[in-house]
C-alpha cells in the first residue's frame, strides 16, 4: 500500500471573511514579497471535522475543557450528590486532563475546568462516565487505578487524523497522520473594507440618516490548499481499521473540497467549491506546489482559474523530471467537466 496521499485544490472565493485576525479583518501572509489572503489551517480543520462528524457518531472526538463538568459533575449531581461532594471528585477527574484552573469564589465550577483545551475521543468520554456512575455507586471518591482515564489510540477519527498534545501527559500524545497547509491566494490579495450603513425600519418619513455605520473587512481571491495524509500513521492510529480509515479519508478529502470556513458567511455567503483537485498517491518525499504561485500565473487568455491548473501541473512536471515520478495521480476538473469526485475519493482510498 503507497503511504502518502497527497491533495491540492484550488478554489476561487469572492468577497468573504473566512477567517479573521485579531481585528476581523482576513487573515494575511507575505509570499513571493506580497501580501496574499490567508486562511489557518486550524480555520480549515475546524469546519472539515464540524463537516462530517454527523458521518461518525461513536467515532468523533470532543475538544473542551469542561470535560468533568458536563461528564462528570453534572452526572453525579443528577444523581443525587450533593455539591460539595461532587466538586470534590470531580477535580480529581479534571486533574488527569490538564492543569486544572485556579478557584474562583465567584464561580466555584471554574476549578472544574483546565486550562487549555483537550482533545477526547468518545472511549474516554465514556469512561469518565462509566466512573461517575461508579462513584455513586460505591458512594465514594475514585481512587488513583479507577483515574488512569486516558487512552493511548483514542477511538476518534478526527484525533487520529488531526492528532492531539497533552503537556501534562505526554505519554498520551497522537501524532496527526494528516497535514494541513495553511492556504494562500495564488495572487496578491489585500484585505479591503466595507463601509455599511442600517436605516431604522420605524423612522418617519421626516426623519432622514441612518442608524448605524461600521466597517467590515472582506477580500477575494482564488485559494490554493494542500493536504498530505500518512495512510499508515492514520492506519495505526484507529488500531487497524482498514474500513474506518477509509472512511476517514473520504470525509476529509470530500470536505476539502466542498465546505470552507463558517466565518461572516451571513454577510457575504462565500460558499464554494474546488474547480480543481489532484490525488497524488506514492512513497515519496511529500512536497507542496506553492512555488507555481511565487507570481501570479498569466496565459494568453488571461484566464487566472485554468491558468493556475497550468501552473500547478507544470511545477509538477518539472520535479517528475528533476526527482523522478515518484507519484500516481488522478484529477477533477469542474472547469472542463473532467472527472468526478467519487473518482477521486475511489483512487485515494485504493488498496486500503
């Protein structure tokens, strides 16, 4: 079985605001010494796994730092236990987690919290569960056997693929069996600003102006994104499963190409799809093809969509001579109706 599964799309998004920087306007790098839009790959990951965790009930991990409040503390409160109590237990469980928050006389729960976000799969969501049913049980506090909650292949898709990192428990760690590239318009791109006004709908007919004025920032571009999945580490990861690392791949490639980021998608509806995506399967040296977008890419026709396939198709082409094909590839390309989806997601699930 060939290792690495590598995708790149290009998708073309008008004025939109998928993803904001600290003062909301979109996301930017510098490359090629210009300034190109920008969207996290934390911004991708997060809406491909809100995407199609629907498609994994049982299988789908939960990242919170409220994991022995709602699984635990609110359980045994439920069932009868007094407060007190329960605080007390429950911060034990908080503890096998993270570093627990300091106490806060205003919300005493907030110690039940730790400190930075982790990443739990559905087996030990079940499990902290399973111990506060036990606790009420025995009518008394978990010892330190009943707190070994963590588990070292947690049964969640999205971990296995996205990985996860515990500071206080390193030994705990998963290592992603997918990478994410923070995507770029393969042309220089500015954040603009959109000045908007909002009329009173209840003003008379005297009264003139509007009620309110603000600013919102947007920009547009065509984006390039790419993908590189280890089907071995994801392999290991979910235990073996060849069917449900196949069905991991084919959610996150189907979602790479049809679902973006959720953000200001009420202001400006920037929904959209890849026009292009190539599969590539080998053994080989994983590599971007960013470099075909150091300029912008210009054809005779001047038409930027297939003249960025062009691009891309002759960096790669270029690096077969070079490095050697060292890939299989298959292609959609919706701009000539040129192959299908189920087709791409077919070939990056062969001989799993």
């Amino acid at each position: 079985m060939k290792n690495f599964l590598q995708l790149h799309c290009l998708i073309a998004y008008g004025p939109a605001n998928l993803n904001r920087d600290d003062l909301g306007r979109p996301k930017t790098a510098t490359f090629g010494d210009t300034t190109r839009l920008r969207i996290s790959s934390q911004s991708l990951k997060r809406a491909w796994r809100e995407a199609f965790k629907g498609d994994f009930v049982g299988a789908h991990g939960v990242r919170t730092k409220r994991l022995a409040i709602n699984y635990f503390y609110d359980r045994v409160i439920a069932k009868g236990c007094d407060a007190k109590t329960a605080e007390s237990w429950a911060a034990k469980v908080a503890a096998q987690f993270g570093k627990p928050k300091k106490a806060d006389t205003k919300n005493p729960l907030q110690q039940l919290e730790v400190e930075t976000l982790v990443f739990v799969g559905p087996d030990e969501i079940a499990a902290v569960e399973a111990l506060a049913d036990e606790c009420m049980k025995q009518k008394a506090e978990p010892t330190a056997a009943q707190l070994k909650l963590l588990r070292a292949k947690p049964a969640a898709v999205d971990i296995a693929l996205f990985g996860r990192m515990l500071a206080d428990a390193p030994e705990f760690n998963v290592e992603a069996a997918a990478q994410v590239a923070h995507a770029i318009t393969i042309h220089p791109a500015e954040p603009e600003e959109d000045y908007f006004t909002a009329v009173d709908d209840l003003n008379r007919r005297d009264e003139s102006g509007s009620s309110h004025i603000g600013e919102s920032g947007f920009g547009a571009g065509v984006f390039y994104i790419y993908i590189c999945i280890s089907r071995d580490l994801l392999l290991e990861n979910l235990g073996g499963d060849k069917a449900l690392a196949a069905r991991a791949i084919r959610a996150l490639v189907s979602t790479a190409c049809t679902v973006a980021p959720t953000g200001k998608q009420n202001s400006f509806a920037s929904r959209s799809r890849a026009y292009f995506a190539q599969a590539e399967l080998g053994d080989a040296q994983p590599r971007q093809l960013t470099v075909a977008f150091l300029k912008t890419p210009r054809g005779n026709d001047g038409d930027l969509a297939r003249d960025a396939i062009k691009a891309l198709q002759g960096v790669q082409e270029g690096m077969d001579k070079v490095y050697g094909k060292g890939e299989d590839r298959r292609a959609m390309n919706a701009l000539e109706g040129e192959g299908t989806l189920d087709e791409l997601l077919a070939f990056a699930t062969s001989e799993l």
